[in-house]
C-alpha cells in the first residue's frame, strides 16, 4: 500500500507532485497528465486541491494501527475521466476510506468488573503477569452504620503525587463498632510510568503485573462511595491522605477530603510509646498481635490487615476504661445513676496489730 501511494504520487508531507510522464491509468484514456494544472477545466482546480487533502489523509492514516488496506481507495481514472467530461462523479465519495479521526491521547476507560470477594485461585504474588487477580470493589452496605471504620493502606510509586507519582494499590477493610465485618476493598492500578528497581523493591508490586490493570479514574466512583461518611485509619495517615485527595482531583472528585474522617494511627502510637519504633513491625510485634499474617510478600491489603490489629491493641484499654466507667453505679433497670450504703460493712474491716505497732515506733523516733 505504502509503495502504490508513493507511485501515485504521495510523499511523506503529504503532497501530489504531478508527473510529466502520464500514468498507466491515464495513458489508456488518451490524456496527458499536462493539462491537469490548466485552469480552464473550470472545478479542476478545486478537485485537485480535494485530491491532495486526500492523499494526506491517507498518508496518515497508513501510520494509524487501526488503518485497514482493505478499504477501497481512490479510483484516479474514474475522477479524472468525470473532470474531463466535466460530469459530477458520484463515485468518488463512496470510494474513499472515511477520514478518520485523531486519536485520543487519554487512555480509554476501562471496564472494570466488580467483585465482594477476591479470587480463591490469587496467591498474592506481585511480581509478573497473574490473570487470578481482580479488583474487590464492594458495594458499601454498612455506609451510615455507627463507628464505621475503614483500616487503610496504599502503595505508589514514589513519595510525592506533585512530582507525578501514582497510586498503584489500595487495600481498605471494614470494620463497625470495631468489629470487622468481612467487607474489603483492594484494587491493583496501572499508573501509567514504569517504577525503577529501587521502588519495586519496597513494595515488591513489579510493572508486568500492573500492566493490564484499571487505572484510577475507572475505579475512582466506586472507591470514593464505599469511603464516602466513614472513618478512616491509617498509618502515617497523611501519606495516603495526599495520594488520594490527588487521583480524586484529577476525576473531579474535589470533595473527598470533607467527606472522611481521617485518624492517624502513626500519631497515635508516637504519644503512647514515645522515643519508640512506631512502624507497623514493631507495633505488632510490641503489642503481640499480627504474627499469624503471612508476611512473605508485601502488599496494601496485607499492611490494612496487620494496621487493624495494631489500632484494636492499641485503643482496647481506653475502651475498656470508658465502659467500666459507664458501668459503675449504673442502674440497668432505670438507667440511672444510684449509690450503695457500705456502711454496715464496716464491722467487717480488721485492725492490723502489726501496722500499729509500727505507727508507734515511728512516732516515738521521729516524734520526740
């Protein structure tokens, strides 16, 4: 195709040069390829000129993936023939590929397909093309549920959104008055760059494996209602928060940040065990929970599920206090608060003959 154009006289900028030398084509019908630049053939001129924006259409289009040499192209004895006969060809138009349009520069979304549930067959290994995997993208039944939390984590691939960075995995779980309730979210994207060594080595997530993957506009309606009313926690919660207030700007989703309630659990630890190691390792080890999560591979959903225990540990005891404080002197019956008399208890209370006589030897040393 590429040789048949050049021979008709297509060139790389689009042009038609007119050969002095008549074609094959025209040869048979007698003409002279001369007579083409005469303006007395009344529309020639204008024809001609449609004939060279045709055959720069074409030009590109031969460079477009999408172009199929099996369309039928432009019958040049068939035009000319009509110019001289000076008769509209009605053939022309239908003879000619349609113009096509430019491509797009933005990717095209993709179809994503939703499940509650991940794949029993994906083993969580990140480190080349694995078809088992597919997005978690729940639906949020427990939105307006009381104390609903969601424990979260996400992996990029850097350390700053402004610079061009990307979300490449978001984990959530759910959990209602601190229970969880089997409810996740955990989704793999592609960012659209490739990651070098030295950030694929701290997230172990490898560019093959991301390469099929949504991208964050497709999944960013659904990631933004299952979040929309809740609490979120996080871990150095700040990191996540510009990530995602970022990719939600970029969708026209600018409301994000005012529709969450945001705890950082980084922040929180750093109070309690000041001067520490606060990272999720060595809170889990610390506090003793988290042991029994497979840690043989890295992962949002895997850091979401360690993060759960480690807030749950963390914030028991001051729970624990509040509902033995809602407790006390409570009268379940009326729901009002009632004193007991002791009084008659005091009967029971024995002197001890030992604290005494210790009180009397201090007063008679120190008291003289």
């Amino acid at each position: 195709m590429a040789d048949k154009l050049a021979n008709d006289g297509v060139t790389g900028s689009g042009e038609l040069f007119i050969s002095h030398t008549a074609t094959p084509a025209l040869t048979d019908k007698n003409t002279n390829t001369n007579h083409l630049h005469d303006d007395s053939l009344g529309n020639l001129g204008n024809n001609l000129d449609d004939e060279m924006d045709y055959y720069a259409n074409m030009a590109n289009m031969i460079m477009d993936d999408n172009f199929d040499p099996t369309t039928p192209i432009l019958n040049i004895e068939a035009d000319v023939q009509s110019v001289n006969n000076n008769e509209p060809n009605n053939k022309t138009n239908h003879n000619r590929p349609t113009k096509k349009p430019k491509k797009n520069t933005q990717p095209a979304p993709m179809q994503v397909v939703r499940h509650n549930h991940q794949n029993p067959d994906y083993d969580g290994r990140t480190d080349e093309i694995r078809e088992p995997f597919w997005a978690v993208l729940p639906d949020p039944i427990h939105r307006g549920a009381q104390e609903r939390q969601l424990i979260m984590d996400t992996e990029t691939t850097g350390i700053d959104p402004a610079t061009g960075d990307r979300i490449v995995e978001i984990g959530i779980i759910e959990m209602v008055k601190r229970k969880p309730t089997g409810v996740w979210l955990h989704v793999y994207l592609n960012p659209d760059k490739q990651m070098d060594d030295e950030v694929i080595g701290v997230h172990g997530i490898h560019n093959e494996f991301l390469a099929d993957k949504p991208r964050f506009a497709d999944v960013a309606p659904h990631v933004y209602e299952f979040m929309k009313g809740a609490q979120i926690i996080a871990h150095n919660a700040q990191f996540d928060m510009k990530f995602l207030s970022h990719e939600f700007d970029k969708v026209g989703m600018t409301d994000f940040t005012d529709v969450v309630e945001v705890i950082d659990s980084l922040a929180l630890a750093r109070k309690m065990y000041a001067g520490q190691k606060n990272n999720l390792d060595a809170l889990a080890k610390r506090l003793d929970v988290g042991q029994d999560i497979d840690r043989s591979y890295h992962g949002a959903l895997k850091d979401s599920q360690i993060l759960l225990e480690v807030y749950l540990a963390m914030t028991s005891g001051q729970i624990a206090m509040s509902i033995e404080d809602e407790r006390v002197g409570q009268d379940d019956t009326k729901g009002e608060i009632s004193f007991s008399d002791l009084s008659a208890l005091s009967a029971q209370l024995i002197r001890s003959k030992d604290d005494f006589c210790a009180d009397k030897a201090w007063r008679q040393n120190v008291l003289k």
